[in-house]
C-alpha cells in the first residue's frame, strides 16, 4: 500500500520532535508497527491517531463497515438480562435493570462543559 504524504505531513505539524522522530522510524521501516504503537501510547498519542499513521504509512487498510440487510417490519432479537423487579431509578439493583436503564438515561444526559 502506498504512502499519504500530504496526510502525514498534517498529523506531523502538531507533534513533537520525539513524536515525530518515531513517526519517521515507522516510515522508513526501523520501527516495526508493535514497537510504534507501544512507542507511540509510552509518549501520550492515541490509539485511534496510531492507528491513522499507520494507515497513512501504508501499513493496513480501512475498516469497512458491515451492513445487514433490513426488511420493513422485521424484529430486533437481542439477548440482555431481564429486570427482576420494577424500573426505579432509585431503588434499582440489578443487573438487567441497570441495563434498561442504562440504555434510556445515557441519552438524558447533557455532554458539554461544565
């Protein structure tokens, strides 16, 4: 796979010379990619951006996204703990109430800074 340098020109403008030092390890082949990422995650890069080098340094391809085909009408199986009493937010203590509540609050909250 081939090299994106414009991508990896524009990862390398916001980095530090040790970080850069070890992007260009990866390039030239001194750097295998489990030493670049256990390097990388030691000097504070995400996995997500490791990840993006690696791609834009020809190493891997994308992930693609698996598609189920949908029919109108058709039913969601899922397979989760069953409450063992009534949904009270307060009183709860279960696991399978705690994942029904978790499922309906998550959207409750308010993400932003405080």
């Amino acid at each position: 796979m081939s090299k994106n340098y414009r991508i990896l020109d524009l990862i390398r403008r916001n980095r530090t010379p040790l970080e850069n030092h070890l992007i260009d390890g990866l390039i030239d082949g001194r750097v295998s990619r489990r030493e670049f990422v256990r390097h990388g995650s030691l000097l504070g890069l995400s996995l997500p951006l490791l990840g993006r080098i690696g791609m834009a340094a020809g190493f891997g391809a994308a992930p693609s996204l698996a598609r189920a085909q949908a029919t109108p009408g058709a039913t969601i199986r899922v397979g989760s703990s069953v409450p063992a009493a009534a949904i009270d937010p307060v009183t709860i203590a279960d696991a399978g109430g705690l994942l029904v509540m978790q499922q309906v609050a998550e959207f409750l909250c308010i993400d932003g800074p405080d």
